[in-house]
C-alpha cells in the first residue's frame, strides 16, 4: 500500500473484473451474475497482542476510577481518624467551627493491648438543647499507658483482643491465638478478605452480658457540669476497670448537664447528670464473664464528688450511691449440681439486681472449697430510712440514737447465692429451729448439729441447762471462722452465764469439722460391730436431740440429695437418737394453697424426707412455718419423735412452755431474757399446721386418710339433726344397761348428730389429768376422789396428745350405749369390727387415730375428738342410738381390758362405766392398790 492509496483502487477493480467475467445472458437479455468465490483476510499476530493489551489496559482503568469513587473513597473516609492514629474533637456547634476546641482526654490502652480494627460511624443532629458536641477516638499509634491509680487484678472480658468468645474459656482463646500467630501475620489489613470471615465465625461473641447501673446523689453540681471533667472520669473508670474505650461522644446540654457515652470494645458506658439536683445516672455493660462489681468502688471514688460546703462548718452530706447488677442475654442451662451466686433468686436477682436499697455493702465474700459466702448490708428504704441510721450514730440524745440497734442495717449471708440467715431474722429463725424440739424432751442431755456453720444454732442450744455436751458436724471449717470474723453476733455467747465469748468454746460445745453423712453412718450406720469400733467411746452414745440446719431441700445440688434421699444416712440418724429422741430440720419455704403436691415439682426433696422419715419408724410428725424468720415466704420446719409420748410436750399450753423456759433456760449476765423472740404463746402458734399445708397435703394421689369433707369439718353437704331431736329412757339393750338416747324424728344416713354441742365437750388434757391422778394418789381426799370418779364415770380416755387424756360429752349424748354384736347405728369410725369378732390381742388400727403424720388430723385435732357421731344408716324416730364403744379405745395396751369389758356387758357380766359410777360403788380405792403394786 503506497502512500496515495494505489492498492485500494487496484482491488476494487479487480473485484470490477471478476464480477463481469462471472455473467452470462440467458437469452432474454438479461444478465447472470456468478458466485462469488471465498477470499481470505490475514491479521498479524501483533495486532491481535496489541487490540487485547489495550482492552485490557481500559477496563482496569475504568475498574480501578469506580473502586476508587463508590468503594475506597467512603471507607477511608471512615476508617481514616483511626487508621491515621488521629483525635477528632467535633467543634462546638453553637460556637461556631472556628471556636477553640474543648480540652478533653484520650481513651487510654492498657499495658498488653493493641488498638483492635474497627469501623467508626457517627452522626450528629445539631439541636439547640445541647451547647457542645465532641466525638474522641482512641489512638491507633499512641502506646499502651497505664490509668491513674492501680488497676485492679480481676478484668471484666480477659481475651486477646477484649472480647469474649461464645463457649471458651479466655485462656482456650488465648492459646488458640497464639497458635494461629504466623497465619494473623501475613493477613492483609484489607476487611473484604475472605479470612476475615473465618475469624469472625471463630470469634462470635457470648450473646450475654453483666449490666451495672449507678444511681448518685448529693454529688458537687459543679463538677457534674463540666464535660472535660466528668470525661476525664469515664475514661478513668475505663482504664482502672481493664477494659477498652473505643470512642465517647458527650453533649453539654442548656441550661445545664452533661449526657455521654462511651462505645467499649466489650460494649459500653453511659450517664447523665443533673448538676441543680446533684444527682448522676450511670450505667456499664460489659460481655465480660469475671465480676463486674468490684468496678463499684471505682466509679464511687471517681464520680461520687462531695459538693463544697455552703458555709463554713456546714455538714457537708457523703454521696448516697444505689446500685444493681443484672445479668443480661441468654445463657445455656446450668448441669445439675451447677450453682452461680450472682444468677441465683436471693443474691443476684432481691439484692444485687434491686436498685433501689439506701445501702448495699458487701461485707465479705469468700469462696471456701465447699462454697461461697457472701456477706452484704442492707437498708431497705420501705423497712428503715437511711436518714434514720445516719442518725442513730450520733450523739444526739434522740430516740434513734438511743436504739442503733433498731436502725442498723440488715446483715445478710448467701451461700452459693442462697440466702441463710439476716441480723433481722436471726432469731425469728434459729430459736423457732431449736427450742420446740430442745422442749418436746423432757430432759436433753446430748444434742448434735448437722451444719450449723454460722453458730447461731449452738448458740441456742447451749442456753440450755440441762444440754451437758453438743456435738456440731460441719463440713467446712472457713465457713465457722468466716463467720466468727463477719458474724459475730450468730455465735456470741459472752452473755450466757456459763458459756464462753465464742459459743464454740464453751465446754459443752464438740465441733467436728467432717461430713455429717460419713460421721454418721461411720458411728450408727447398719454394720457397725461393737467390737471393732475405731472412735472415741463418747462418739457412739444416743443424743436425745438432732438438729438438721443444712441445705435447703430445694437447693439443686447434689449434697442437698444426700441429705434428703440417701436412706442409708437418714437410718444412721434414725439410729443415732435415743428411745425419746427427737429430729427437727428445716424444709424451705412453706406452700401456697395454690401449689401441687410436694411429690410434684421442685419440694420433691420435701416430701421424699417425710416419706423416709415415717418408713423409718418415727411415731408423730409435725410441720410447722414461721414467718418471722426474714425470708421472703414464711419458712417450714419438721419435727419428728421416736416415741408417740413426746406429742403430749408438743401440745402443751402456752403456760406450760412458760414454766418449762423459766426452769430450763440459763440466765444471762445482762439481766436480759436470753430468748428474743420464741415464748410460749409462739410454740402455741407451731401446734396447728397452715391450711395450705393441709390442702396440698390431701393433693396427694391416692388422696391420703382423712381428706374427705367429714373429717374436714363440718359439711354443708350433711344434716345436723339437733339435740333438742333427741330424749333420753331407760335402754333397750338390756337390763343393766342403764338409761339410753332415742332418736324423736327420722334421722338420714350420713347425718350429723348433735353437731351444734359437740364443741362444747370438757377436755382434760394429758399434764392436767396426770396431775389430777398423781395428787389423788399421794393424797387420800374426797374432792380429788369425786373428780377421778366423775371422769371415770361419763368420760371416756382419748391419745390423740400423746398421752391419756379424758374427754366428757356435756349433752344428753353422753348417755348413749353401746351397740352389741354390731348393731350399732352411730359412729365416728366405720368399721365391722365388734366385741366379740375381734381377738382381745388383735388390736385394730382402724380404732386408734395415731397416724403419725396426717395433716388433716392435725390440724382438726380438737374436731376430730370432739365432733359427735354420725348416721350410718337410716334412723327411725323412737328407735335407740347406739355407738360402738370400741371406738374409745385410747391405746393399744387398754384394747385388751376394752374388749373383755364390752363382751361381759354384752353377755349380762358386768355393766358400764356410768351405771357403776351412779350406783355409788367407789373406784378410787382398787386404783390407788394397783398403783402402788406396780410402783412396788
């Protein structure tokens, strides 16, 4: 190709050519045009290199300018004041840009830690409440320095990089880091790498927290409105806490306050403050598993500023500070057995989550190699005010200055976060635990603890004179000494004549620090030959009286179960009391009527125990709940006797318990009464259960004995046919039988009879009946004579106390016969047992209301044996009533007598109790011989 273009002309006429030479006519005059032939086109290969090269070189270009533009651009926009290691103070917008930026401080690193990779975004509404906005960044290139003052050793979040991983341990973390060094070194800064995403797929954080909320009061207004300072705070709490501040934004807002936040890497801190109002609101959330309360005195020494005095002298107020700590998110359930003080109800939930207590200190918390025991005072504005306390520690001669004692604040103890025992419950708590079982023996010599670490309960039991030693097994030995050091009053018996300054070194006093299960089974259990024991002789000897003061039976550990489930320890205790002994243990909060039964649910501990304790042979068991024991829910205790005799101790009056105190309980060197809260009229209260206790006693499947509406009381669904229904003749059973009750309308089956009356029967209780026959048989007296003959006479003999009491009906009923061979047509008791189908040695249960536990029957009690018959069939008018008299029976060692007595009436033998009292015949005299034999 020549410079004017000669090639092109030459081919296009040679295309000319070839196209004329191809046509032919076809004879009509008109031309064919032949085809074309193929023709080649050659490019050169460098020509190919270069149009590729160049298509390459553009789209890069184009690439690169929209990388630059839409991508680069904006996230170095962000990432620039921290990937540049620069501080930005906004300027104050309401100055103007050109205003003089605030002085505020830097977030500081601590020694060990790097500035982590983040994204900063941030927006600001200009609004004319807030005279000042400032933004600071933490220094990417600054190094690590340390805060002011010394940081304390626990750590909030204690990974590599400040964050926490989901399910590892911070050292697991650690150590994978470690590992994974040399790959972390050749990563590339770029955040669009795909190994980024792998790491934060490793790195998830817990998806959990711990919440710290700080309320202050009378705090200097000044320094709450000064940005610079209360910033400077923040940052402080930040470094001395060993956590990591990121960035904090503040406003200074009109007229006055300041409002900041500060972002954490483990997640944030924030407050308010209203300087006119000296008052201050913040709150720290961390992601961090180690405690975040020992933050506490932090923020307390940095933010809580006395304000000056007014004038000189003024008494200038301390800061009053309230606080919570919630635990925040979602955790996994706890395995069994697990336990964490600060998720637990007691402490982390009613004290540590609940913020508004005037005062919340922590007095002590020890972790022991059983346990955990946190100490804390209290004062709880809705019980005493703090203006209350802070004057009862002055001078003032005023009413709380003369009783500090009224307005101290409640000291609480936690194990495990459970709550054990408060100064104000104390006694409301241990004297209800020990002193109805110390008083249902008629004379205590030996006691044993089991637990008991705090000594409270020694120190009850050794204000008895007639205890000659106590034996405390306590498992943990730090438990005992924290307390003497923290609790000094629970084992203070410097005022017991008799007794030492720590109630653990009285002479009386033999603490074990073992475990109750082994020491137990060790000296009681099954097995134990006389001839190869290995303890101390003392050790085997019964004690008259054992107190549980363990575990609460809902606490979900595996001990607790021990305790409650193992029989083989439960037996060895059984074992371990003497032939009158008594058990008494606490059994947790009391129920609701509301509840299901203790089998179901989490008091299934509860109703184990009760079970174990009844297969085991105890003949009278009692609940009893106590309010004043300063636990939320009124609390529940069981005590259990070997001997059914006991139970008339159990229901003695209020005088009798009176005078048994006055006797029995040692004297103190202040002329004060050793006992602050249990009395007489308290153990009166103990003798009847609740009424939620008897509904979901009778919750049980199969419904227990007695829960029927019959034995209830009263039933609507019955009719009470009145005593004016009834007249007494001269009965038809026979000719020695005296005088009868006939019935003067028809009476229904089922009906009561005589209900209205049946409350009003004379009862002659156990003591007082025993006291009537004793003085009648030392002293030959008519008087004393006619009241034994009187009660012999119309009254029959009732065990329901325990001992024999007499119960006389005070209506016409009384003179109601007995209905030979089975033709009885009233009763109490159903049964087809009469005098002459039973064997005089064949006592029959039926009879003898002795069910060692039945709520129902104890809380009925005085019902039960006063509440009259009942219509077993339908009764004419005119026709006679008759009982079965096997039904008085007061024990199994008279069913014999009974038996014999009742078949000689029925055969014409002998006649009844009331005939031989009205004909004159004395009794006294062949009682006072048999008495006297059996004395010989």
């Amino acid at each position: 190709v020549d410079s004017q273009g000669n090639r092109n002309m030459a081919l296009k006429s040679s295309l000319r050519q070839s196209s004329t030479k191809g046509s032919s006519s076809n004879g009509e005059g008109s031309v064919t045009q032949a085809p074309c032939k193929p023709y080649q086109v050659s490019v050169s290969f460098r020509f190919i290199f270069l149009t590729l090269l160049s298509s390459a070189l553009l789209s890069f270009t184009v690439g690169r300018a929209v990388r630059v533009l839409l991508l680069e651009g904006p996230r170095g926009a962000l990432l620039w004041p921290h990937l540049e290691s620069s501080m930005r103070n906004r300027p104050d917008y309401h100055l103007g840009a050109g205003k003089s930026r605030r002085d505020l401080p830097l977030p500081q690193m601590m020694d060990g830690k790097e500035v982590p990779r983040t994204v900063y975004t941030s927006k600001n509404f200009d609004t004319a409440a807030a005279a000042t906005s400032s933004s600071v960044l933490v220094e990417k290139s600054r190094t690590a320095v340390d805060s002011e003052g010394e940081a304390d050793e626990e750590v909030t979040c204690d990974t590599d990089g400040g964050s926490c991983s989901r399910g590892k341990d911070p050292a697991e973390v650690e150590d994978e880091d470690d590992d994974e060094e040399d790959d972390d070194d050749d990563e590339d800064d770029d955040y669009d790498d795909d190994d980024d995403d792998d790491d934060d797929d490793e790195e998830e954080h817990l998806p959990a927290g711990q919440h710290l909320l700080v309320d202050m009061k009378d705090v200097d207004g000044t320094f709450l409105n000064s940005e610079e300072l209360l910033a400077q705070a923040m940052v402080d709490v930040v470094a001395d806490s060993r956590l990591t501040l990121l960035s904090y934004h503040c406003h200074t807002l009109v007229p006055t306050g300041v409002s900041c936040v500060g972002v954490l890497l483990e997640s944030h801190i924030s407050f308010h403050t209203w300087p006119t109002e000296g008052v201050i609101t913040l709150d720290l959330f961390t992601c961090g598993a180690a405690p975040l309360m020992p933050v506490l005195p932090v923020i307390e020494r940095l933010f809580a500023i006395p304000r000056p005095p007014l004038f000189e002298g003024e008494e200038v107020p301390k800061p009053g500070v309230g606080w919570s700590h919630v635990l925040r998110g979602f955790r996994d359930a706890k395995a069994h057995g697990d336990t964490d003080a600060l998720s637990s109800d007691d402490l982390g939930v009613d004290v540590l989550g609940y913020l508004f207590y005037d005062l919340k200190e922590e007095v002590a918390s020890v972790q022991t190699p059983f346990q955990r025991i946190d100490i804390y005072n209290l004062i709880d504005s809705r019980s005493v005010k703090i203006a209350d306390y802070q004057r009862s520690l002055s001078n003032d001669g005023s009413y709380q200055a003369q009783h500090p004692d009224l307005f101290a604040p409640n000291k609480v103890v936690f194990l495990d976060g459970v709550k054990q025992s408060t100064s104000k419950g104390d006694a409301g708590y241990h004297e209800s635990l020990v002193h109805p079982c110390m008083f249902m023996h008629a004379d205590p010599k030996r006691v044993a603890i089991i637990g008991g670490g705090e000594g409270a309960t020694l120190r009850e039991v050794l204000k008895h004179d007639t205890v000659e030693k106590c034996t405390m097994v306590e498992i943990d030995e730090l438990m005992v000494t924290t307390s003497r050091q923290y609790l000094k009053e629970w084992s203070d018996c410097s005022d017991i004549v008799g007794s030492e300054e720590w109630c653990v070194d009285d002479p009386r006093a033999d603490v074990r620090y073992e475990d109750a299960v082994a020491w137990f089974i060790d000296r009681f259990g099954e097995g134990v030959d006389e001839k190869e024991k290995k303890f101390d002789e003392d050790d085997y000897k019964p004690f008259d009286v054992i107190i549980m003061d363990a575990l609460d039976p809902q606490v979900n550990i595996p001990f607790a179960e021990v305790l409650y489930k193992q029989p083989t320890f439960l037996q060895a205790v059984y074992d371990s009391l003497s032939e009158q002994g008594v058990i008494v243990m606490q059994l947790g909060d009391a129920p609701y009527i509301s509840d299901p039964h203790d089998t179901i649910g989490r008091h299934e501990n509860r109703a184990i125990i009760t079970s174990h304790l009844l297969r085991m042979g105890f003949q009278s068991v009692h609940v009893y709940e106590e309010k004043h024991s300063d636990f939320d829910e009124s609390w529940t205790y069981l005590v259990a006797m070997k001997d059914y005799t006991s139970r008339s101790l159990w229901y003695s009056n209020a005088a009798q318990i009176e005078v048994a105190i006055q006797n029995r309980i040692k004297h103190t060197h202040s002329g004060k009464s050793p006992l602050r809260f249990f009395d007489g009229a308290t153990m009166m209260t103990y003798q009847t259960p609740h009424k939620a206790q008897e509904v979901v006693y009778c919750r049980n499947k199969p419904m227990p004995a007695g829960c029927d509406e019959a034995t209830h009381g009263f039933s609507k669904s019955r009719p009470n046919v009145p005593i004016s229904s009834f007249e007494v003749k001269t009965s038809q059973v026979g000719d020695h039988a005296g005088r009868g009750v006939f019935a003067k309308v028809d009476i229904p089956k089922g009906a009561h009879i005589g209900a209205e009356q049946s409350a009003n029967s004379i009862n002659v209780a156990p003591t007082t009946y025993d006291i009537i026959q004793t003085l009648a048989e030392e002293h030959d007296l008519a008087d004393l004579d006619a009241v034994l003959e009187y009660l012999w006479g119309y009254g029959f003999d009732s065990n329901l106390y325990g001992e024999t009491s007499v119960v006389v009906d005070s209506t016409i009923l009384t003179f109601v016969n007995h209905g030979c061979n089975g033709t009885y047509n009233a009763a109490t008791v159903t049964s087809t047992v009469t005098e002459m189908t039973t064997g005089v040695d064949e006592f029959d249960e039926a009879f003898f209301m002795n069910d060692p536990y039945n709520l129902v029957v104890a809380r009925h009690l005085p019902h039960n044996q006063n509440s009259g018959d009942v219509a077993l069939r339908d009764i004419k008018a005119g026709e006679e009533i008759l009982n079965n008299y096997l039904d008085f029976t007061s024990s199994e060692k008279h069913w014999k007598a009974d038996v014999l007595d009742l078949r000689n009436q029925c055969l014409g033998k002998g006649v009844g109790s009331i005939t031989d009292y009205e004909s004159g015949k004395p009794r006294t005299e062949a009682w006072r011989k048999d008495e006297g034999e059996k004395q010989d």
